[in-house]
C-alpha cells in the first residue's frame, strides 16, 4: 500500500464519504447499536431519509400497508440492507458530482456491478450479499478520482477505451504508469471500510491474488466481468468468455446461469436508479 498511498499524493484530493454515512457505517458494525440511534442519525439527511422510505415502500419488499416512519422502514430493511442504501446513495453522489457525461455511465456501471455482486453472492450462498453489493459500488471509486484530479490526462484515458476498446486498466497503465485499482483502494481506506472491502476493490481484476477474502474478490470481479459483457459501463467486450475467467473458475456457480443473471441485473437496473436517484 506504500506504492498507492505515493500515487495517491500525486492525484490530489480523493472523495470524502458524507458525514452521515462515516457514522452509519460506524454503528452498522457495532453491535449495540440500536434502531433508535440510527434513526437519530440518518434523520440529520432529509434527502436520504425519504429515499430509505421510498425503498422500504418499494415493491421489492412486498411490505402490506404504508412504511410511514423511519424506524419501521430500519426494521424492514434490516441494517445491512440499510448500510447497501447509504453507501448506494453516498456514491451516487460522488459520482454524479460533475455534470460529465462519463461519470454518469461510471454510476450506472458501478450500480450495475453491485447489483450482480449481490445475485452472485446469493447464487454461491455467500453469507454477506450486502458486502457484495457495496464492494460492487466501490470496485471503481478510484475512476473517480483520476477523473476529478487529472482531467487532461484521463481524457486520454477514456478516448483509448471508447475509440481503442481497450480496457481501463490497459489505458490507464499506458497514460498515467498506474491504474484505479490502486487509488480506490486508499479511498476506501481513508473511509475506514473492512479490511476485506479495501482488498476487494484494489483486487477485482486480480482475484487469483486475494488472501484476506478470495470469495469476496471473486464475486466482484465476476460482477464487472459480467456488466463488462453485456454492455452496463464504458467498457465493453460482448466476445469476453465468463466461464473461462479466474474469477468464475474459484466460485461454486454454474458458467450457464450467468446470462440469466445478466437478464435479470439489466431488468432490475433501472428501477434500482429510479428508487436511488437524487432528484
């Protein structure tokens, strides 16, 4: 990590995780923690505590009658569902901060990751699907802030992956001498995310590697490969092979159910947007 933190000098400002979120994240971990405290907390986000309610009431959860109240809709979601929103709703921020149109299509491949995460995680009885999902999140936080901090140079970086088809890590070795994976794992660092989060997101295109949760890496690094296939983010490569990749080979899932989830992460991606958005 002495390498990414010296990089990391070099791009400049990294994102901040909100406030509320750090203190979720915070009390999500401990196991005191009550509903009423979290109530307290995410109740200083007005924003963010109508778009809890909004997914408490959505029909994925199936709840009869009206979620009226914040801490019935904790109750529901459960607090590792609630932690996937507040880092869902946090980075969709992050992301969206500038108007470019390329950090708009990082968001929804970065959604769309998390949500393939999750239904592999399920599909291959990981016990922590919600992990998944926010591994998936932040698997490309470091994009951001190249983008943000080396405007010039990371423009290079997209014309090679939009024009060349070639892939962000490949670009980004050629431009810059390093790639995402590095940054993004001191971003998640700094947020004082597990041990396992900071390995996944620095590790997703080198699952073979992973020591401290190879599952996790695996999973994530499926999910982009998955997204990467089908067209969900900037980079794209319909002919890539899933059944012959590192990460697909150290799961216990079957290569033939992978389009079936693909069908179903595309389906659910859109009203996942809408029940985030900001707007």
């Amino acid at each position: 990590m002495e390498k990414a933190e010296l990089i990391a000098s070099k791009v400049g400002d990294l994102p901040a995780l909100p406030q509320v979120a750090v203190k979720v994240m915070e009390m999500v971990r401990d196991p005191n923690t009550r509903t009423k405290d979290l109530e307290e907390v995410l109740l200083r986000d007005p924003a963010l505590t109508a778009k809890i309610l909004r997914i408490s009431n959505s029909a994925f959860y199936g709840v009869r009658g009206t979620v009226s109240t914040l801490s019935r809709a904790i109750v529901i979601l459960g607090f590792n569902t609630l932690r996937s929103i507040v880092m869902a709703s946090s980075t969709e921020e992050i992301y969206k901060r500038s108007t470019n149109f390329k950090e708009k299509i990082l968001w929804e491949h970065s959604l769309a990751v998390a949500l393939a995460a999750r239904a592999i995680a399920k599909e291959c009885r990981y016990p922590a699907s919600e992990e998944a999902f926010v591994g998936g999140l932040l698997h490309d936080i470091g994009k951001v802030a190249l983008d943000s901090n080396m405007g010039e140079e990371y423009q290079l970086v997209m014309e090679q992956v939009y024009n060349e088809n070639a892939s962000f890590v490949d670009a980004e070795t050629d431009v810059l001498g390093f790639d995402h994976t590095e940054i993004g794992a001191v971003i998640v660092g700094r947020w004082n995310l597990t041990a396992e989060l900071q390995e996944a997101v620095r590790l997703h295109h080198q699952p073979m590697s992973a020591e401290v949760d190879p599952t996790l890496v695996a999973i994530i690094s499926l999910a982009n490969s998955l997204c990467v296939k089908n067209g969900l983010g900037p980079e794209r490569n319909p002919e890539l092979d899933l059944g012959d990749l590192e990460s697909t080979l150290m799961l216990p899932i079957d290569p033939a159910r992978l389009d079936d989830l693909a069908a179903e992460i595309v389906e659910k991606l859109d009203e996942e947007k809408k029940l985030l958005s900001v707007a």
